[in-house]
C-alpha cells in the first residue's frame, strides 16, 4: 500500500479482555517495527521484526504482550488480560532496509489508541 | 543509555517568526538523527534525517543541525505558519552494538502558530 496501515484505529475495552493490534506496512517493507506512546511520555520501543522473524522482543512490557508477523508482510500485536496502565497509542512503522543501512527511514502509521477502562 | 531531551516542551508564536526547536542526547555514539512532526491523532512523519557525519539538512522551511560532540541538534523553522502547528520529535539511533535499529525518542516539543 501507499503507506503503513493499523487498525483499529480506536480501541476501548474492559479490562482482562484481549485486544489485537494490526499492521500492514509498506509493500516491500521488510523491516517492521512496533512503538508504544503513552500520554507525556516518549515513544517506548516494543519489537523489531527483519522479514517474519523478531530478533528483539526485550521492550515487550510483559508476557501478557507478544507480536507476530507472517508472510513478512503483516503484522499482529495482541494483549492479553489488558490492564489500565496499557492504556497508550500504539504505532507502527516499516523501513525498507534491515539495520545495516543508515538511511533507513521509518515510515509510520497513524497507531492505534488503546483506552483500557 | 541514551536519554533524549527536548526544549522547550510547548512553543506559542505568532505567525511569519522564525523559531528553533532543541534536542540534546546524552550519548554522542550515534549513527543517525531524526525529526518528526506528529499532528494530534495521527502518526509520526519524518522531516529531516542528518547522518552522524553530517552538520545540518534543509528541506523547504526547515533547517536542521547536528553537533554531535555536544549531543545537540536543532530544527529550525522559518516564517512560521498555522500549519505548522504539530508536536516535534527527535529521536536517535545508536551507532553500534546489536540493537542498532532502535530509536530513542525524546518526548517532543509542542508548537503552536497562532495566526
């Protein structure tokens, strides 16, 4: 696509419920990254994705969080037993390049804002 | 580990001044800087990217600068207009070391330009 794309854009759930996060990132993209943004606070890096494998899990907050990727295209974050405190827009983003260029320009999408009541 | 600091956190001007936005890091091992702009509601887009070995990138209105010894870049914004309202963001990305791809994000500066 022409952008990067999340869905849904708005999400408000109980807590304890489960949410899933998508992400289409650019075609072609092969690196995928998720980001967290919570109110007055920078974004908090989550996880890398280099085509469907995740070489860095480590900003993941808890095991409740885990992400997936398939056919090195789309991506999944899901949060299981959603606590007030998830509560943040999260953001997606590709480059097109693994790590190794320094050009590599993120391009992200618009997030997806979690309101966990 | 790297912490990014921006000044100021908000930023009101009258429209058509010139106005600069600062970032400082506390780490000078950097491979790469970047400025976002982030409109309320939606994600962020990248305005100017400056290698390490770089001083400074120009796009349009905007000037940005990179000191990388002292840890500072600015991003510089001439004649300023309305659209320019958004929250500014810079972020880093380490040289070296296995998690050279992720960025450290300062918490941004919010400018409005009333008119």
């Amino acid at each position: 696509g022409a952008g990067v794309s999340q869905s849904p854009s708005n999400k408000v759930t109980e807590k304890g419920k489960d949410v899933e996060l998508r992400c289409d990132p650019i075609s072609g993209h092969t690196a995928l990254y998720w980001y967290r943004q919570s109110l007055g606070q920078g974004l908090e890096f989550l996880i890398y994705f280099q085509g469907n494998s995740a070489p860095d899990k480590s900003g993941l907050p808890s095991d409740r969080f885990s992400a997936e990727r398939t056919g090195g295209s789309v991506s999944t974050l899901t949060i299981q037993r959603t606590q007030q405190e998830d509560s943040a827009v999260y953001l997606c983003a590709s480059s097109p390049y693994g790590i190794s260029s320094g050009a590599n320009v993120l391009t992200f999408g618009a997030g997806s804002r979690l309101t966990v009541l | 580990k790297q912490e990014v600091t921006q000044i100021p956190a908000a930023l009101s001007v009258p429209e058509g001044e010139n106005l600069v936005l600062n970032c400082s890091f506390t780490d000078s091992a950097i491979y790469n800087l970047q400025w976002f702009r982030q409109d309320p509601g939606k994600g962020l887009t990248s305005l100017l990217l400056i290698q390490s070995s770089q001083r400074e990138q120009t796009s349009g209105r905007l000037n940005a600068s990179l000191d990388k010894s002292s840890g500072r870049s600015t991003l510089y914004i001439a004649a300023s207009q309305p659209g320019d309202s958004a929250t500014y963001l810079c972020a880093v990305r380490p040289r070296s070391g296995g998690s050279n791809y992720k960025l450290t994000f300062g918490k941004g500066t919010l400018l409005t330009v009333n008119p």
